[in-house]
C-alpha cells in the first residue's frame, strides 16, 4: 500500500510539474516535440517561455486570481502560455477552439476573462465576439506564419520577444484558484469546474505515477487536444510531472498519421479515446510502421467495447488501459492499469478514491445492479462557475454525483451501463445501451453502433439501432434482419432491437461520444 498523498499547503502546480525539473537537473532534456515543424523545446525553454508570458502577463496588470482564457492550438505556445499564467497566479480558461462566434461571446461573458491568448488561426471566429466582451481588456494574438497581429490586439511573438526569461513564481496556496476545466454535459451551455492546484498534483501521484506508472522514459502522443482536460493532463502535466517528452500537433490528424508519427518521434503512450481506436484499426496494413516503441494505449471519454479491446490487442500485442474520469473530479478515478485488465471492464478505482452506487432515491443499491455513481476524492472541483444550483446537484464536498450508471462485479471491476437519461426499460427491466451496441458489435458489418429507445403503438419502450457500417457491406433489408438475429443470439432477445437503421456516420460529439440525443431525435419519427 501507498503512503497517503500529502500535499504541502503553499504550492503553485507550475513548481511541481516543470520547475522541479530544473532542479533535478533535466534542463536540458527535451520536453516538447511539435509535429508540425519538428521543432523541438527543452525544459528549460519551456521553463524560459512561461517566464516570459508571466511578465507579460503583468506588464499588462494581470495579477492573483485573474481568468486568462487559453485559445492555442496544441503548439509549443499553448504550454508556456499555460505555466506561464500560473506562475503569475492567474487562473487558467483552456477552451475549445473548434467552437463558434456565439460560443466564444457565451465564454467572454461567464467566465470573465481579464486577457484572450488566442491563435491567428482562429481569430476570425473570435474576432465579432472579441468586439462584444464586456470583461476582456486584452486579446493576445499568436500568428505561427510571422504575420502581423491584427489591429487592437497584442501580437505575441513582439510581446513575447521583449521579456525577460527569469521571472518569480506567485506564491499562492494549495487552494488557490488555478485551472477552469469545462464540462459540456448532455445540454444547455458549457459549466466550468473551478479546480485548485492541489487537485492537479494529487491527481497526478494518485493515477500517472502510481497507477500506470509514467517515467522520464516516456514519450506520450494524443489524439484528443490540449483544451480537453483528459489531454491536458495526459500529454502534459503527467508526463512533464516526470520529465517525460510530449508530441503535440496543431492539426487533427488523419488516423494513418498516428502511426507515422509513433514511428518518428518514439512515442511509448498514445492517449485516445475508443472511436479514434477503431479508426486506427482500419488503417491498410499499419504492420508497415515501426510500433516497436508503443508499450500502452490509454482509453477514456467512453467505454471502450471488448471486442475493439480483442482485435487491438491481438493485431499489435499493445495494451489498452481503459477508464473513466471527469472534468468535475479532474481526471480518471477508475480504470485498467498495467497488469490488471479485465476485459470489457472499466478496472478498478484508482487508490485514494471511493465511491457509491445509488437508486433514483437515493438509496444504496444491491451489489451488482446498476446504480447512479458516487464517486469521492481529494481530487473533487470546488463547484461551477456562477451555477449554484447545478453545483449543489452534482458536488456534496468530495463527493461528485455524475449521470453515469455502473454496476460493480465480485472483484471490484467496474462495467459502464451508460448515462442515467440513456438507460431504456424495456419488459420492466433496466437495460444499458451500452450492452446492447456491445452486443452489435459482435457482427462484422458492424463498425459502430448507438443505441436508443423507441415506443411502439401500446407506449412500450424497445430498443432502437443506428448503425454504421463496416467497409464493404450496403444497408440491406436482410442484413438488417442478420444484424438483429444475431444480437439476440449474445442477450436476452428481450434487449435486442426490433429495428435497425443505417447511417452512413453516426453523430458524435468533438470528443467522439455518440450523441445519443441526436439519435433520440430521429427515433421519434420511428413507429413499430
């Protein structure tokens, strides 16, 4: 067993996660490798470049607790930015930069930054509601092409090019204020989850270093971007808490560019998410590619179902560590580790973690049924921004209530059922869609597939499938049928749907989850 994790009271996350690396001598290790130029930064330039945006940051009256928003595309500047506004002791906004116009007026007004780090490249998104910010008093503009920035803005490469590459560390606490992480959930407008610098660094122990084991010998890669948490922290603060190497692209990579780039850069961990998994096994002869490096894959964001678990493992012999996390409670609290995974499973929880299974009610459910989770941990947000209510719903102290159901098998392994307006009741009995799409998967036309409910003439609930196909097969009206007598041949029939549609994509959220309530849409115009 672990010695508990105890996390000295004054404490600025950027000590931890880089400067201590300086001070273990790694100055000048590589920290950074960007994908798109091949240009390569030490961790004493990362160290030198936050320095410089925390000068900047205070030359323009920046001080302690002030929002500064993080629109960067995943380059080297995103990662001093980000250090850099915390060694200020400003609190950092990484935001989506996939989003629109009305978006980012919605960002500027609730979160309230003093000051906009934003690429060139997405500036005239940003600009119309950049004119609107009733808060924002400076927009930093990084233009990667050497142009000039545009005008009313700051241009970061002159900003930048005139500090100085030393600069103090505000000495803030280990409640302080230091990153906002957002969390979409299934509606209505973003939440963001107010986190302390503690959260950050308990994290890190508890699951990178501890639970799988990250070390200065790794090189990790992601496939989701930096403004998620899960990147964040996976292709950034966990390997930086070790001296490890990040690769970053500011593109969204073709699957295929995956394997190129593990095979140039080394890359030992690639942190992913389930769709992307599948795309990477349905790239022509990848056998062509030098994966020897590739030890681990890390999964999350959605379970990952057994079957893409059997055939990856089998085609590469590189494990998937799968699990579940939150921007509430910041990162993964449950998951498969090295030398414990159980297929199907989501693993085990993460030491330093507890949790609940409840009903409707309230209540403890049996053991093993399906229930709402609990989960508790050093590592729970402080509630949302301006969102009283919704805070007290979801963050009772440690403890995160989610939307998510588990049910928990006599090892202590934990199975995904889906999110608690997902669940169908079909014949009286709770069914996750999950398990059925799980199910359909089984057929080999199957290439994805999102499950839903559906009444018939009488009121009753059945389930529904939206399928995407694999390559080389055409939606039939007997594949259709084979696809269903299939599924009912794996679950009980009662649990198999009684129609199939096909579509040529499935809808999916920016971080590859199937919406489900895209598809609840569609079948509302169904009639059985």
């Amino acid at each position: 067993m672990d010695a508990p994790i105890e996390i000295p009271d004054r404490l600025n996350m950027v000590t931890f996660f880089l400067d201590d690396r300086l001070e273990e001598g790694r100055g000048d290790d590589v920290a950074v490798i960007d994908a798109s130029t091949d240009r390569r930064l030490t961790y004493a330039d990362v160290h030198a470049g936050s320095c410089r945006v925390a000068n900047l940051l205070r030359e323009l009256g920046l001080s302690i607790e002030d929002r500064v928003q993080l629109l960067l595309l995943d380059t080297p500047e995103f990662v001093e930015s980000y250090f850099g506004i915390l060694r200020a002791g400003c609190v950092a906004v990484p935001t989506n930069t996939w989003l629109r116009t009305k978006d980012y007026a919605y960002y500027f007004e609730y979160a309230r930054p003093k000051a906009v780090i934003v690429d060139a490249e997405i500036w005239p998104e940003v600009a119309p509601a950049a004119a609107q910010a009733p808060y924002t008093k400076h927009f930093i503009v990084l233009d990667r092409s050497g142009g000039k920035a545009p005008q009313s803005t700051i241009d970061y490469a002159e900003a930048i090019g005139r500090q100085s590459a030393e600069a103090s560390t505000e000495p803030t606490y280990r409640d302080d204020f230091a990153t906002w992480l957002s969390s979409s959930g299934s509606t209505g407008n973003p939440k963001c989850v107010v986190h302390m610098h503690h959260d950050f660094v308990w994290n890190t122990i508890a699951y990178a270093q501890r639970t799988l084991g990250l070390t200065h010998e790794d090189i990790t890669m992601a496939a989701p971007k930096l403004f998620f948490g899960y990147a964040l922290a996976s292709n950034m603060l966990f390997p930086f808490s070790v001296g490890g190497r990040i690769v970053l692209s500011p593109d969204r990579l073709e699957p295929q560019r995956y394997f190129e780039l593990v095979e140039k850069y080394g890359v030992t961990q690639l942190v992913t998410v389930p769709t992307n998994i599948a795309k990477l096994m349905a790239v022509p002869k990848p056998e062509r590619f030098g994966l020897q490096t590739l030890r681990s894959l890390v999964s999350a964001g959605e379970a990952l179902p057994a079957r893409v678990y059997r055939d990856w493992k089998e085609r590469f012999g590189v494990e998937i560590y799968d699990g579940i996390g939150s921007a509430e409670m910041f990162h993964v609290y449950i998951t498969n580790r090295p030398g414990d995974v159980k297929e199907g499973s989501l693993g085990r929880l993460v030491d330093g973690y507890s949790y609940r299974l409840i009903d409707d009610d309230g209540n403890a459910v049996p053991e093993g049924e399906i229930g709402t989770l609990v989960i508790k941990g050093p590592s729970a947000g402080q509630g949302y921004w301006r969102m009283r209510d919704k805070s007290r719903e979801t963050f009772w102290g440690d403890e995160v209530k989610g939307g998510d159901k588990f049910y928990v098998d006599a090892d202590g392994y934990f199975w995904y059922c889906g999110r608690g307006d997902d669940m169908l009741k079909c014949s009286g009995v709770y069914v996750s869609p999950v398990e059925v799409e799980n199910a359909l998967l089984g057929h080999e036309a199957v290439f994805e597939a999102g499950v839903v409910g559906v009444r018939n003439d009488e009121g009753l609930e059945k389930t529904m499938a939206y399928v995407e196909l694999a390559e080389g097969y055409a939606p039939t009206a007997e594949l259709e049928q084979a696809i269903i007598d299939d599924c009912r041949q794996s679950i009980a029939p009662f649990k198999a749907p009684r129609i199939v549609r096909f579509l040529p994509e499935l809808p999916r959220t920016e971080t590859g989850k199937i919406k489900r309530g895209a598809l609840r849409e569609l079948a509302k115009q169904e009639q059985l």
